[in-house]
C-alpha cells in the first residue's frame, strides 16, 4: 500500500492539532461520563480498573495513576461500587489492602459508548500505511510518556510550565 499524499505541516501545526483534539476527547469525556452517570475522574479512574484486565489494581494503584489522594480515591471506588461498575476484593498477599475488579456488565456499557467512536477510529488508520501506523503509534506512545513524566515533574515541583503565579 502506497501512502496518499499528505498536507505540509509544521511542528506547530501538529502541536496546534493536537490541542483541537484533546479539547475535543475532554468534552467527549465530559459526555461519555454524564451518559455513564458518572464523572470523569471516576470514569478515568473504571478506565484504569478496565486497562488492568485480569490483574486487579489497588486503591493506591489508582489514586497514584488518576492524581488524586487515597481519601479522594475512597470516594471514588465507593461511587463506583454503588454504581456497580466495581467490586473490592481483599488482597490474598495482604488482607488490609483490597483490590478492584470491573464487574462484567459495566465493562458491557462502557464498551458500548466507546466502540463505535474507536470502529471510526479504525476505519481512518486504513487511509495509512502500516509504516505511517507505527509512525502515529509510536508518537502517541511517546507523546504519552512526555505527557506522564511533565506531569509528575510539574506535580513535584508544584508548578505547570511557569513560575509560582502561574505565568
């Protein structure tokens, strides 16, 4: 498969359409969340349970990856498990600490909201070559890690890009 032509682009045209994209998978968030009756930090945080599979994750797991306190992580897993997206399991290693699984059904829903917007997103990687797909995958993956090591710098040094004021 030969790759089709492509428009020129800048490093900041892709910064630029990037920003358009995340702004626009944070309102999809916000709307896949609210259709789920939940918000999105819990959302995020079923996500995680969900990306775990057959390896249960710790509350503490889930409070480190989503940012959040092991108080505000408690509150979610309670949400949660009213919601009957998860159940806690005592720890077989550690009976003080508890592990969370996703319960099936809820898997179900979820996969249903998502899947018709990931099927699209399948049917645009046919437009490229399986070159330009590891291309892309290899960036996002890249991009991804960048995201999660500023992120934790940003976190430690209690700063987002700028000095203290925020600037």
């Amino acid at each position: 498969m030969e790759g089709k032509p492509r428009p020129v682009a800048t490093p900041f045209d892709a910064v630029s359409a990037m920003d358009h994209l995340i702004a626009t998978s944070m309102v999809g968030q916000q709307e896949y969340a609210r259709n789920l009756g939940l918000s999105v930090t819990d959302l995020i945080c079923f996500a995680y349970v969900l990306e775990a599979g057959d390896s249960p994750v710790t509350a503490g797991d889930l409070a480190e990856r989503a940012h959040v306190t092991s108080g505000a992580v408690t509150g979610i897993l309670n949400r949660l498990e009213r919601g009957g997206y998860v159940v806690r399991r005592p720890d077989p290693a550690d009976r003080r600490r508890v592990r969370v699984v996703a319960v099936p059904a809820a898997e179900e829903r979820v996969r249903a909201i998502y899947e018709p917007y990931y099927l699209r997103l399948v049917e645009l990687f046919a437009d490229y070559t399986p070159d330009e797909v590891a291309v892309i995958a290899d960036w996002l993956s890249r991009t991804g890690a960048l995201a999660r090591s500023y992120l934790e710098e940003s976190r430690q040094s209690g700063s987002f890009g700028g000095d203290a004021a925020g600037g």
